[in-house]
C-alpha cells in the first residue's frame, strides 16, 4: 500500500515539473494553468484523505488484536471471539475457530465486549 502511494506521489511531482516547464514555455493559458493546478491539488486532497482513512483502520486493527492477545473478549457479529477459541491470521486479518467448526471472521467487524 505504500508503494502505491509513493508511485502516486512520484507521478504528482512529475506532473508539477512538466506544468512548471511547459508554463515557462508559454504553452498554457491562464485557465489551462487553473484547470491543472486544481486538478493537482484535488489529486494530493484524494491520497492524502486515503492515508488518513488507513492510517485510522490500521490503529483500530492494532488496538482490536492487542485486546485479542490480552485474553480479552472480541464481539464480532453474532460470534464472541477469545484467544482461547480462535487464532488470530495476520496475512488476510481474520480469526479463525481452532475447533472443527472453523468460522472465519474478518477482524474489521469486531469490537471489544
């Protein structure tokens, strides 16, 4: 996820130094240097409400999993989720039941009890 926001942002400062060099060139006009300059910062608005939005599921993922590893008591749905009856996969950020039943239940629809 990183990588792609850093792509992002690398692709942004291209575009400000090509409309840096080709405003110099006299190549736009005064609403085509609007148009572009608008549309750039609407691009830095977008990633950066992006970050903040993953940056605020990160740390409620963070605070859910150190309750979970703190034997305290998950509600997700319908299910109550303790480390006693479910593991916790960090890959694909669900729990799974240790016993036959085997529920599957991702991390962003619990809460703690």
């Amino acid at each position: 996820m990183i990588i792609f926001v850093r792509a992002i942002l690398a692709v942004i400062l291209l575009f400000i130094i090509m409309f840096i060099f080709y405003s110099k060139s006299g190549r736009f006009t005064f609403a085509k240097h609007l148009i572009i300059g608008t549309l750039i910062l609407l691009l830095i608005g977008v990633i950066a409400f992006y970050e903040i939005s993953g940056t605020k599921q990160s740390k409620l993922n963070r605070e859910l999993l150190d309750a979970f590893n703190q034997n305290k008591t998950l509600v997700c749905k319908e299910h109550e989720v303790t480390s006693a009856d479910f593991t916790f996969v960090g890959g694909t950020k669900v729990f799974t039941q240790k016993k036959a039943g085997q529920s599957i239940i991702s991390i962003e629809d619990c809460e703690v009890k």
